[in-house]
C-alpha cells in the first residue's frame, strides 16, 4: 500500500529531522557535525510558518518514513542564519552557512518550484513514499502556477536519478565543484526539470 501524503505538523519534526539526517547525511553532517538533527530541526520548526516553503509527509501505518520540502520562493538569505543562530549558536550557524554555500542554489525564476530535499527511511524505501511525495510535489507547483519543479542530485546517487527519471525529470545541467569533491563527497552533481501543466488553485 502507497504512503499517504499529508501537509507536516510541529510534532512530526523530531521524525523528519531523524530521516533528513539519515538520508542525507553527506550534505548535512559536514556543515553541522554531530548537531545536525538539531540544526534541521530548528530549520524545519522555522520553516513550516513560512508560506514560501511547504513541507509534507509521507505516512505508513502513523509512521512518519518519508519528508520533503518544496520551495515555490526563495526565503529571506537570513532565514538560515537567524534560526541555526538560536539553536546553536552564532559561530557554528557562521560556519554552517559557509559550508552550505558551496551547494546552494542560485534562485528560483517566477516559473519555478524547487524540490529542496526529500528523504525516505531507510526502512521504508522502494514501497512508493519517495515517488507518492514527488507526486505531491508536481501537483502542489502546478496549482501555484509554476511550469518548472527542479531538484539537484549527486550524480553518483544511481537510486535516486532513477526514481526521478521515472518521474519524468531530465538532466539539464551538470555542476561540477572542488569543495562538493572535499567536502560532501559529491564532486559532480545535476540539475534535473520537470516541465508541469497549468492546474487550479494551490492544494490545502
């Protein structure tokens, strides 16, 4: 049976913030050390009043195994700062920043939404989750109005290039960098598009 896809909720992101970590790890552990389900989760709690960001669930039998976090805007570049600042302070959110640069994205056009990261338990993968939030995603940025859902992916992550070729994304651009070889062993990475059809008004 397909995870069931519901909108995030405050109580959910100890979970979320577990599974972030566990999939993610390489992007993550670099610029937080052993704080960063702490960081994520001050983000994910600072995000989820934003009505830029949007995160959602993936739910099987009323266990959280699967989060994304779709972005239809930029959020304001202090954002970051100010949240990993109260929650772990000003020189480690300093360093965070710093260490993240290296992967950020340089900005949504108007037609744009942005899959920000999407991570499954590892207990729960290949049973749909991944492919169910995906799905919400497409929906959620056709209905407000974009054209276009991007992701970035490490090109030697084969699973994941998969499941979003499926999905009907294709490589428009390859990024390679020398501080995603030494930091995040990720030296080459690729921008992957969907083009979407026009919908209605944006899902609750």
């Amino acid at each position: 049976m397909t995870p069931a896809v519901r909108p995030a909720r405050p109580a959910d992101v100890p979970d979320m913030a577990r599974i972030l970590v566990g999939a993610l790890g390489e992007k993550l552990r670099p610029a937080f050390g052993r704080h960063a389900e702490r960081a994520a989760a001050a983000l994910m709690r600072d995000d989820l009043g934003r009505p830029e960001v949007r995160y959602r669930v993936a739910e099987d039998a009323g266990r959280v195994v699967g989060v994304v976090h779709l972005a239809l805007a930029q959020s304001p570049e202090s954002a970051f700062f100010d949240a990993v600042r109260a929650e772990l302070g000003a020189a480690r959110a300093l360093r965070a920043s710093l260490v993240l640069s290296a992967l950020a994205y340089p900005g949504l056009a108007p037609d744009e939404a942005y899959v920000e990261e999407l991570a499954v338990d590892a207990s729960a993968r290949r049973r749909g989750a991944g492919r169910a939030l995906l799905t919400w995603c497409a929906d959620e940025a056709a209905r407000s109005g974009r054209r276009r859902l991007t992701l970035w992916v490490g090109a030697a992550n084969g699973p994941a290039i998969h499941l979003y070729r499926a999905e009907g994304f294709v490589p428009v651009r390859r990024r390679r960098s020398l501080a995603g070889r030494l930091l995040f062993r990720m030296p080459t990475a690729i921008l992957m598009e969907r083009t979407l059809p026009s919908a209605g008004p944006p899902l609750p």
